[in-house]
C-alpha cells in the first residue's frame, strides 16, 4: 500500500509496520516463539528489514543491526520477547485453580524431570540466551510484588520492553560478544549515537522532512552502501590501505576521505560552507550536522561530480581496461537521481540553477 502510493515518511512507516505486521508476524508467540532459533528470527524480521532498506536503498549486504539501528528499531525477536515475559508474567498472576496456571506447573515439573521439549523448559532456554532467567525475568528496576506498584499490564509490558531493548543495545553495540565486523566497527565509531541509559537515538535524518533523493544519499553513506574504493577494494580483496582514491590518488578512498578531504571536490565544498564551518571533520560531527537537507544536498552534490567524472572514463578509456571503476549500482538501479532546484539551500542555489538545469524528464523525488 506504502509503495504504491509512494509513502515514504520513516515513523510512520514504523508505526505501521509495528502495529500492522509484527503484531500478525508475533501472533502466539509466547506459545512457538521458545522453539524458534537465531536463524528463523533473523528470517522473521526480513520484512522490517527491508522495509528500513527500501527507504534509504541499502545494500542487501548491511548487516541487519545497522539497518535497525538507522530507525531505532529493535530486532523482532526482543518484540517476541517482550509478549513472551509478559505472558509468563501474566500467568504466574493467575489463581491456582485456572487450567492456564496448572499447565504452567505441570509444565515446570516436567522440566524439572530434565523434559528438554516442554514448553517450561523451552522458555528457559530461550531466556538464558538473553542473560536472564525464569525466576528473574524482566522488568529488572522494578519488584512486581511490591505492595504499593499498581502498574497496569500494558505498563509493565513497556518496562518490560524497555529492559530487553537495553540489554540487546548492550550485547550488540557496548560489550559485544563478540568482536565486530568492520562495518559494524565503523558504524559504532563514528555514527551509532546512544543515550546515556544506552539506547539507540534515532538519526536526525529519519526525523527531518527529505525528499527520498536527500534521504538515500545520507542513509546509503550511513549504511556503507555506497561505491567508494573502501567498500569496492574490500570485495575485490584489496588491502584497506591500498584502496587508493581513484580521483586524486592521495589517500584511500573512506568516507572521511570523500566528504571532507578529497580536493576533487574542493569547489562543492566551498558552496556548503555551513557543513564545513567548524573545519573539515571528523566525520561523526559532519554526519550529525544539525541541517540535515544541507548536509544531502551536499553528498548528492558530490556523488552527482563523481559519476559526471565517471562517464567521462568512460568514454575516454577503452572498454575493458575501467574494470577498477565503481559499478553503476545506484545509477542503474535509479538510487540517487536529480533532486529538485526547489530543494537547494540558499548556499547552492544559484550555483545549481547554472550547471544543472533539469532535463525534461526531471521530476520530484
Ligand atoms: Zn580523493
């Protein structure tokens, strides 16, 4: 329904994701979501993921902890965690006599007979690989038997997911268990931005009014799903400090690199001198500027000069012999395309207006 009216607003989309579709995806969880393995959650959130990827046009190769993390979005399985607890919860609450509570006791005691198939012992399993267990489940600040908490289920549930959200943020990003790949290293150095109780902040750019050019351009060099030597050389198996700029051959090609050092496109820069006006650096601070449209124009900007100096080898370079140059991915796939002259900031305007006159067929994207 989103595409085919071209809906693109991120929360919203979230929204609807969350209450339309991981609530049918979730639906009885709390009774096969103990039998589920890591695998068959990273396959069950697909749909969000690619949901988050379509918005901005990231590669497939992303890992799914940085394509989350772009709208905040915790995996699905802390979602069907959090019915999970609840439910255990909720059924501990009920009286002896209910059938519900009486299956959970004879559910217990057949773990307790060493039943590794039993739905009790299911649960627990599942728990203890998040790091807590059956007899203390989340929420962990809160004491649910304290007299005086009169906390409302959907409350509770909230704290409930408010821990395992925590906890996943800390065992993915924080303390990792294991050591991170590179992308995931690089995201975390220089873009991953957490709240001082540790969750993930939502970046600007999904919070801001862009247009889907402007908000590609940002999302694609979050998510490393872009063209540049540093990502194009680690396919091909190049050392990382040999993945050389093509255009100026002075230092490899990183996103840094491209945005605030390369002097191909000193002269663009000089046009959003706002982005630049606290120096050209470090990349964290230009990412993060605080006028995000500025900021994609200026990587559209950019990304539209390398490709014009692209067409140029190719036409002057024999065919076959510009195997080094970056693939057309975005351009054949109609990625980041011509954003309107209406959405330049005042800084470009006029530079725009003269040297890239929209062809007939430019349209609003
Ligand atoms: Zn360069």
């Amino acid at each position: 329904m989103c595409s085919q009216v071209q809906f693109q607003e991120p929360r919203t989309k979230l929204w609807l994701f969350d209450t339309l579709v991981a609530s049918t995806m979730l639906y009885g969880v709390q009774v096969w979501g103990p039998s589920i393995g890591q695998d068959g959650w990273k396959v069950m959130e697909r749909p969000l993921v690619s949901m988050i990827s379509r918005l901005i046009r990231a590669k497939a190769s992303v890992p799914h902890d940085i394509i989350r993390a772009e709208l905040a979005a915790p995996p699905i399985e802390i979602e069907a965690l959090t019915r999970a607890v609840s439910f255990v919860h909720s059924l501990w609450d009920t009286t002896r006599d209910r059938y519900t509570r009486l299956a959970l006791e004879s559910s217990k005691q057949l773990a307790l007979q060493g039943d590794t198939s039993c739905w009790f012992a299911q649960v627990t399993s599942w728990f203890q690989t998040h790091g807590f267990t059956m007899d203390r489940p989340p929420p962990f600040q809160y004491s649910l038997q304290t007299p005086l908490m009169y906390l409302m289920r959907v409350e509770i549930t909230r704290l409930i997911r408010q821990d395992l959200i925590q906890l996943d943020t800390r065992r993915t990003w924080i303390e990792p268990t294991q050591e991170l790949g590179t992308k995931m290293a690089f995201y975390r150095e220089h873009l991953l931005h957490l709240t001082t109780d540790g969750f993930v902040t939502r970046p600007s750019y999904m919070d801001t009014h862009l247009s889907h050019a402007l908000r590609c351009a940002i999302g694609q060099l979050r998510t490393s799903s872009h063209q540049l030597e540093i990502e194009t050389g680690r396919f091909r198996g190049v050392p990382a400090d040999s993945r050389i700029c093509r255009l100026c051959h002075l230092e490899p090609e990183t996103e840094l690199h491209y945005i605030c050092h390369c002097t191909v496109y000193y002269e663009i820069r000089g046009r959003f001198h706002c982005l630049f006006r606290e120096g050209f650096g470090p990349l964290s601070r230009v990412m993060s500027f605080e006028d995000q449209r500025c900021l994609g124009l200026y990587l559209l900007e950019v990304h539209r000069h390398r490709d014009t100096i692209e067409e140029s080898w190719r036409e002057t370079v024999p065919e076959g012999d510009y195997g080094f140059l970056y693939t057309r991915h975005w351009a054949a796939r109609g990625g980041v395309s011509r954003a309107s002259s209406t959405e330049l900031c005042p800084h470009s305007y006029s530079h725009y207006r003269h040297s890239h006159r929209p062809s007939s067929g430019a349209r609003e994207i």
